[in-house]
C-alpha cells in the first residue's frame, strides 16, 4: 500500500512538473521523457492495484478457510465438553450409589441387622 502512495505522489509530482514545463515550453526529447516516465508509473500503478486486490482476495479466502476451520474446532470442543460431562455424570451417579449403600449397610448395622 504504501509503494502505491509513493506512485501516485510520484505520478501527481510529475504531472504538475509537465504542465509547468508544457507552459513555459518544453524540447521534444524532454516531453518524451517526461510522457515515458509517467507511462512507466502509470503501469506501476496498476500493478500495485492488481498486487493489492490480490492480497485482498487471498486474505478473504484465508479468512474464510479460518473461519470453517474454527467453527469445526468449535464443534469438536463441544463434542468433547458434552463427553466429559457425561462421565462425570455417571462418575458422580456412582458415587451417590456407592454412598446410598454404605449408609443403607451402616443403617442395617446399628438395627442388628446381618447381612
């Protein structure tokens, strides 16, 4: 971006040295000069547009590809938080089990119970 800012001044510059030169006159080898000149920053130009919109394109396109990219990570996570928390669940269920018992065996214990 910048290298076409320093066209364009370039270009700009160059213009208002020629229609000063053009004022006052100007030698043919000059004019031609100046018009080649101008010529070759206006093809810089262009080129500094195409190489412009083409990082453009591809940042959209990388962009883009993150973006699917991230939303299936996203999902995988999802995927992967539901999973823990489903054994954690049934950890958790087991537990309250295991517990229910030890206190149901305690309980028939104290009542003299015999298992």
């Amino acid at each position: 971006m910048e290298q076409y800012d320093v066209l364009k001044k370039y270009q700009y510059d160059y213009n208002n040295q020629l229609n000063n030169y053009v004022k006052v006159g100007i030698t043919g080898v000059t004019w031609k000069n100046y018009i080649k000149f101008i010529k070759m920053l206006e093809i810089g130009i262009e080129e500094q547009n195409k190489t412009i919109v083409d990082y453009n394109n591809d940042l959209k396109k990388y962009f883009s590809h993150w973006c699917h990219v991230n939303s299936k990570l996203k999902g995988w996570e999802s995927l992967d938080l539901k999973i823990i928390l489903k054994e954690l669940k049934k950890t958790t269920e087991l537990e309250e089990i295991n517990i229910d018992e030890l206190y149901k065996l305690k309980f028939l214990k104290n009542r003299g119970i015999k298992l």
